[in-house]
C-alpha cells in the first residue's frame, strides 16, 4: 500500500498494539498476583520493565533501521512482542514474566522509534506534524483499550487469556506492517551529530521532567484498579472507570496544545497544570465518586504535554536535535521503568492501596523540578 494515509492509518492500529500490552498487567494484576504469588512490587517490576529496553535502544534504534531498512525491523519488533506475550501468558512464576516482559519491551521500542521514521519519510514535506500528531495518540487508544476491556476478559476467563490477547493484536500488528511498503526517496537516518555539554544536560533534564509526568500517568492507571477494588469494585468495572482519564486525555492534551501554542506561555501551562494534576490525584482516594474523579484527572494532565515536547526543538540546533532527543527518551525510558516498582514497593511497605497513588501525585509534581533545571540552563550562555 502506497498511499501516505493508508500507511498512517496502518502505523496507528499497529501501535495501538504498544500501548494495549503495555498496560494488560496492570488490568489483570489481582488474579496474577494470586496466581503467581507475586507481591506488588513484583508487579510494580513487571508493568516497568517493558520500558527499560529503550533505555538501551533509543539511541541506536535508528541506526539498526537505517541499515536494515525500517519496514523489516518494525516486522522482526512485532514478532518480539508476540513471543514475549505468549511468553508471559504461559508464564509459571516471576523469573518467566520477566524474560516474556522484557522480550516484547524490547520489540515495544524498536517499533516505537522507527515508525515514527516511517511516518517522517512518507509525510517529509507535506502534513507532518499532523501525521504524528495522528501517530502519537495510539498510544493512549492503546492503554485505554486494555484498561477497559483486558480486567473483564481475566474475570471471564484467566489472566492468561487476556495477555494472550495482546501477542494476538500485535501479530495483527505485524500482518498490517508486511502489507505496507516503504516510503519512496525515504531520509537516510538520523543525524548523529554529537551533543556539547549543556545539550547534553538539557537534552536530559528535558527527559527527565517528561519522564516524571508519563511516570506518574502511568503509576495511576497501573494501580487505580486496586483502589477501587479496595472499595468493592469488580476488576472489570475498575478497570473501566481507570480508562476513563485515558479517554479525557485523547481530548485535553490537543486543547493543551494549542492553548500553549495561542498563548505562547509555555512555561506558565506545565508548572500549572502539573501542579494541579498532582493536586487532582491526590483527590483520588478521597472522592467518592470515582467516574468524576478520574474524569477530572484525564483534564487536569491535558496542559503540559505540548510544552514539555517542544522543549528540545526549541533550545537545540536542527543539525543536534536527533542525538538530543535520543539522550531525552533514554532519560524517559529509565523513569518510566524505575517508577513503576518503586510505585508498588511503596504499596507492599505503608500496606495501603492508596498509597501508591500518593506517591504517583508527588513524581508528577517533580516534573517542576525537571522544568527548573532546564530553564536555569536554558539561560546559561552556549
């Protein structure tokens, strides 16, 4: 298929799958903790894991495409990812889901980074930043999918099953991808120009504040369920209500975007709205009405985004900016893979399943901090 928005609409279901089984452990963690005997932060390792492989591929996932052609590593990422979630689905204690977490992660993030190469080369000159705009909120359609739907699949069936399911969506995934080809004149790569010091220091600060705010997001919608289970929900109505500040998100986080793009006060959004999303999932275990709750909390996370991407291509020259946001998604990579099991720990110590969610209010407001840092060498002379 050569038409460009063919190719996107592939590239969007194709890394749906990404976010769909990213989030299949936290939608069915109750009935796998008791089957595997694992303790939360256990759990807290598993759901992190998937990100800890880009930790170690972002740098270089472009080069491993560019010498292989993008199309056929996405493939070969895609066929990791159904064997590591067959693998987990099968698994018969912690060390299995490791390995089959670590195994689709590791998928997870080459696809990740060169479809994004995919939808550069087919849209080069033409509706780019639409295109990855369009390309970008699969993830959450991803999560959101899983959140609703994964926890009741556990409940009618088995955990088992329902990780199964994400292999399934991702071998679809692949069979999409060998129907595409790649772009005609596709660019050559990504530019390697090496970052001087401050870059470096601001390339990573910038990761850090947009690792804090994904972290956090994520920390909520992995053990939410479990706080509204404690308060008598099913796992598959939890799991719904939880998707529910995913869904919000698909709408808040573009009206952000252009209220910081409109009012040009970049910094003024993310300090306020990460400081009023910590605030909002504080409520979390205090508002009785759930729906609302997290309702509010999908608005509140709707303001920051925008900005905090626009960080990098606004501070580092074009001819740095790939080998900066390289540095920017390894920083991000390892927040999103540390958070989650210090996330459950925190569980497994106060014995409180709101615990956690506290903890989730206070790493999203780090994100200030991340903002602070990299402002003060924003200043500094180059």
């Amino acid at each position: 298929m050569a038409n460009r928005w063919i190719v996107l609409v592939l590239v969007f279901l194709t890394r749906t799958s990404m976010g769909f089984q990213f989030q299949s452990v936290a939608s069915v963690a109750p009935l796998m903790i008791a089957d595997l005997r694992l303790s939360y932060a256990q759990l807290g390792t598993l759901i992190g894991l998937y990100m800890l492989p880009g930790a170690f591929f972002a740098l270089h996932g472009g080069v491993i495409g560019q010498r292989f052609g993008e199309r056929r590593v996405v493939v070969a990422g895609l066929a990791l990812m159904v064997a590591g979630g067959a693998l987990t689905a099968g698994a018969g204690g912690f060390g299995t889901a490791v390995a089959g977490r670590l195994l689709s992660g590791v998928g997870a993030v080459v696809m990740n980074i060169l479809l994004a190469k995919m939808v550069s080369d087919w849209f080069a000159g033409k509706e780019l930043s639409t295109a990855m705009a369009i390309m970008l909120t699969s993830w959450p359609v991803g999560l959101g999918l899983a959140a609703a739907t994964l926890g009741g699949v556990a409940a009618g069936t088995s955990w088992r099953s329902a990780v199964m399911a994400t292999a399934v969506v991702a071998a679809l995934g692949l069979l999409m991808m060998l129907l595409c080809r790649d772009a005609p004149g596709g660019s050559s790569g990504p530019q390697r120009a090496a970052l001087r010091r401050r870059e470096l220091w601001l390339s990573i600060t910038g990761g850090f504040a947009w690792g804090c705010f994904n972290a956090s997001l994520v920390a909520i919608i992995a053990f939410g369920p479990g706080l509204l289970i404690a308060r008598g929900a099913t796992l598959g109505d939890a799991g719904r209500v939880v998707s529910l500040a995913i869904w919000v998100t698909m709408l808040s986080v573009p009206l952000g975007g252009y209220l910081t793009d409109r009012l040009k006060r970049p910094t003024l959004l993310i300090v306020t709205g990460s400081l009023v999303a910590a605030g909002t999932v504080l409520l979390l275990p205090v508002l009785a009405h759930a729906v609302l709750a997290f309702c509010l909390v999908g608005l509140a996370i709707g303001a920051p985004p925008g900005g905090l991407m626009a960080l990098l291509p606004r501070t580092l020259p074009p001819e740095r900016l790939a080998t900066g946001f390289g540095v920017f998604y390894t920083v991000f990579y390892v927040m999103m893979a540390l958070t989650q099991p210090a996330a459950g720990l925190v569980r497994d110590v106060a014995g409180d399943p709101a615990a956690p969610i506290v903890f989730a209010a206070l790493v999203m407001a780090a994100t200030v901090i991340g903002l602070a840092i990299f402002r003060r060498l924003e200043r500094r002379p180059a």
